[in-house]
C-alpha cells in the first residue's frame, strides 16, 4: 500500500515528459532558427552571387571568437603531443567540408543541402531524385529575383543568422538534447522536426517544393536512420550483457560456512 508521503511527492513532482517539454521547444526553435539562416544564406548566394569561401569565413570567424569567451579552452587541460596533429588534421577536414556543403547548397538548394547532412553522399543524391519535379530547380525565378539582388547586395540577417544560430545556439541546443533528451543528430525524431522546418522553410521563400516527392524521401531516409541506429543498439546491448556475464564469471562463488 502506498504512503500517503508517497502519493504527495508524486503530486508534487510533475511527470518526466512535461519536464522535458521545454526542452524540446527550446531544440526546436534552435533547428528552426538554424534551418532559417540557411535559407538565408542560400537566398544570399543566388542574389549576389557571393564567393562561398568568402561568406563562410566572414561568419566563422566571428563565431569562433565567440566560442573561445565561451568555451574558454585556455582554462583546461593542454593537449598533449599525440593530440595536436590529429586536431590540425580534423580541422583541415572540417573546413574542406563546410567549404564542400556551401558549393552544395548554392547549386542544389537548401533542402537537399540539409537531407544530404542526414543522408550522406548516396541517399542525397536519391532525394535529389525522388523531391524535385525538375533536375535544376534552383534556377526558379532567377529573372524575378535578378531586380531584388540589385536592391539587396548585403543581407546582415544572412551573416547574423548564420553567425548566431547556424554555430553557436545550435551546438548548445543539440549538446542539451543528447544529454538531457537523449536525441542524436542521426535520429528519426531529429529528422522530423527538421523536415517539418523545412517544409514550412520551403513555402515562404516559395521554392519548386514536391512535399510528396519530399514525405517519401524522409520516409526512406528515416528508415534507414533507425535501421542503423537499431543495428548500434542491438550490439552496445549485446557487449553490455557480454560484459555483464563475464563478470558475474570471475567473481568469486560465495558459499555459506558449514555448521561446527
């Protein structure tokens, strides 16, 4: 029978999911804000024609100041010898890669840009297929939007957005929902709340949007996410209980002393 203690405690406590609630508002509107400044950017980039490696270092630059008040990594520990040529090496990969996905984004769109991030190589090149109603969709409109690009030669939201939600509040907000949520990146629940920003992305800056053709592309790219991420658990469970069971082997058989 409960205790009467028990039963206020729990009144008092309000339920797991609705203290995570603001939580996922808060992740949402982050990957929202996110997805935005991308939009941003690619808007910036058919107006001006601006150079991809220009743009991305005028916002990096900045950002990575903010992150060194931040992060403050002076205060912890140095990296050590063995450390130092694999960071130089990961952040020459990094770069290569930002610089790779602009060139992408400005000649295929911010759709495919960000389902190529869940995707990769090959399924980004399926929802290219399976999502546009034409194989050169970006060239949309170009003649309507050549008279705003002589009204519009700098976007301060394109650098701010990107800046400021593009780095810095989407790392926090990502890092709070692995922790305090348990969402990955390479997840389904990630990949939906994404797909709904973009759909809604996609019909304010009226792109040559498909939402069928882009529902099955989600679907597909969904399934194989949590295909892939089942496949990881089911082996973190078995090396747990492998290791669970070792254990249980080595420790010592107690046994309870005979009677004198």
């Amino acid at each position: 029978m409960m205790s009467p203690n028990r039963v206020s405690e729990d009144r008092g406590n309000p339920p797991h999911h609705f203290r995570q609630t603001p939580l996922q508002i808060i992740h949402i509107v982050a990957n929202f804000m996110r997805i935005w400044s991308i939009y941003s950017m690619y808007r910036y980039f058919v107006q001006t024609g601006a150079s991809v490696v220009l743009f991305l270092f005028a916002c990096l630059a900045p950002a990575s100041i903010l992150f060194l008040i931040l992060q403050k990594p002076w205060k912890g520990r140095p990296l050590s010898n063995t450390q130092v040529v694999p960071s130089i090496i990961n952040g020459g990969i990094t770069a290569l890669y930002l610089v790779l996905w602009g060139k992408g984004l400005k000649s295929c769109g911010p759709a495919r840009a960000i389902l190529a991030e869940y995707s990769g190589a090959v399924l980004g090149v399926l929802s290219a297929v399976l999502y546009g109603r034409r194989a050169h969709l970006w060239k949309k409109g170009s003649s309507s939007e050549s008279d705003n690009s002589k009204k519009l030669p700098f976007s301060a939201w394109a650098f701010f957005s990107t800046i400021l939600f593009g780095n810095i509040v989407i790392f926090y907000a990502d890092s709070i929902a692995e922790e305090r949520l348990h969402m990955v990146f390479s997840s389904p629940r990630h990949l939906a709340a994404a797909g709904a920003c973009i759909i809604i992305m996609e019909n304010v800056y009226k792109m040559d949007f498909s939402l069928a053709g882009f529902t099955i592309c989600c679907l597909i790219l969904g399934f194989g996410i949590y295909e892939a991420t089942s496949l990881e658990r089911n082996r973190k469970d078995s090396i747990r209980n492998s290791d669970s069971s070792i254990r249980e082997f080595d420790d010592p058989i107690q046994m309870s002393a005979l009677p004198t």
